[in-house]
C-alpha cells in the first residue's frame, strides 16, 4: 500500500547496498588486477566480484522500485533529483585522427554508414513510447520499446560485424587505439542504454510507468539520445575522416 507523505522529500532508511557495493568493486578491481598478471585465485575472485555488483545492483534497484511505486516516496518534489543527476551525468560523458602508413581503415561508406542511422531512427521509437506513454496507451508504449531494442541489438550486430571486418586492431598505432577505445567506448554505452530500455519495457509491461510516475523511462529515454546524437561524432571523426 502507498504510505501517506507529510512532506514532499524521501529520508531513505539506512541501506546495506552502498558498503556491499563497494567491497564487490574492490573484489574486482583487486581480482582484475590479479588475473591480468596470472596470480593464483585471481579469476575467481574477479568473478565472485561481478556476481556480488549484479547482486547488489539487483536488490537495490528493487528496493528503489518498491519505495517508487509500492510506498510512495517518490514525489514530483525527489523526482527532481534524479532528473538532475541523469542531466549531469550526460553532460559529463560529453567530452580528427588520419591513419599513419600502412594502416588499413574501414570504409566509412559501407557498414559504418549502414549503421549510422539506426540509432537515430530508434530514437525515433523511444519518442513514440514516450508519448504512448503520456497518453496512457500502455500496450502501445511496450510495442514502440520492442522496437527501439530491436534497433538497437541490430546496431550492436553491425558493429560486432565491423570489428570482426577491420583490418587492424588495437596496438597498430594511435589510429587503432582511437578507433577501438572510441567506437568499442559508444558501443558499450549503447549495450548500457539497451539494458536500461529493456528494464523500462518489462516495468510498462508490467504497469509500473504511469502518465505521472514514469521518471526511470524519462531517465532511459534522455540516456538514449544522448547515445544517438554521440554516434555522429565517431562516424564522422573516425570513420569518414580516418577514411578520406
């Protein structure tokens, strides 16, 4: 049942998440450390490090949802601040390289520009589900998120079909770290942004996202165009002036 609010702002209960959280991210910085350099019992404790974070990120998103939506806590007035901190995030990740001799580039006129429109045009989708969802279409909102995640894994497909093509890798000089670090760098964000919709999909499946409590979608739905507009910067910075 939803709990009565006497003011407008959420004083969170203590939490175990934080200090779990952070002994999983000492596991793996310290298990990382230790299998890149072969000691023994570093693998596992790399593992057991990354099972501890999903854990973790598991159980306090669900203590997130439930005090959203089952308790109430989450007012036009503590929405704000996710809103902000989503804004600030985006803007932080906000931050031309011609190919030495004797390095082969993509040609940024086949797969790279096949794929360049995708995300854009699956922002195109996250728009439609956002109004679908405004206006209370539910059923509408799922189909528009099916969609845009459909895009998106193609537009990962593509990539992974671009890395499998390239004809250099990541130590052949400045041209393949940038390359590499910076198209593998956005496409780890797009994989970030499909899991956070696919998330948002299954909460609107389920009738977790209303006209008037919808603030994880909106968060998703900013993260996602940010990703679209960001894919224009490699394509012409990396792609097309690496390839002339």
């Amino acid at each position: 049942m939803i709990q009565s609010q006497r003011h407008s702002y959420h004083l969170v209960d203590p939490s175990p998440w934080p200090i779990s959280g952070s002994l999983g991210a000492l596991a793996t910085t310290v298990g990382g450390v230790m299998y890149m350099h072969s000691f023994q019992g570093g693998a596992t404790l790399l593992s057991l490090g990354l099972i501890f974070i999903l854990y973790t990120m598991f159980l306090w998103w669900r203590d997130v949802l439930r005090e959203s939506t089952l308790e109430g806590h989450h007012t036009k007035a503590v929405q704000l601040g996710p809103r902000y901190g989503s804004i600030l995030f985006i803007v932080s990740e906000i931050g031309g390289i011609w190919p030495p001799k004797g390095i082969g580039v993509l040609d940024p006129w086949e797969i790279p520009l096949l794929n360049t429109p995708i995300l854009p045009s699956s922002g195109a989708a996250v728009t439609w589900a956002h109004h679908a969802i405004l206006v209370g279409k539910e059923k509408r909102a799922v189909y528009a998120l099916v969609a845009t995640v459909s895009l998106a894994l193609v537009s990962t497909g593509f990539q992974g079909m671009e890395y499998y093509q390239a004809p250099s890798t990541i130590s052949d000089s400045i041209y393949g770290s940038t390359f590499f670090l910076a198209t593998g760098f956005h496409g780890f964000h797009v994989i970030i942004g499909t899991l956070f919709l696919i998330v948002c999909g299954i909460r609107q499946y389920l009738g977790h996202l209303t006209k008037k409590h919808h603030i994880g979608f909106e968060a998703a739905a900013w993260y996602w165009h940010f990703v679209d507009v960001v894919r224009l910067f490699p394509f012409v910075s990396i792609y097309w002036w690496g390839g002339i």
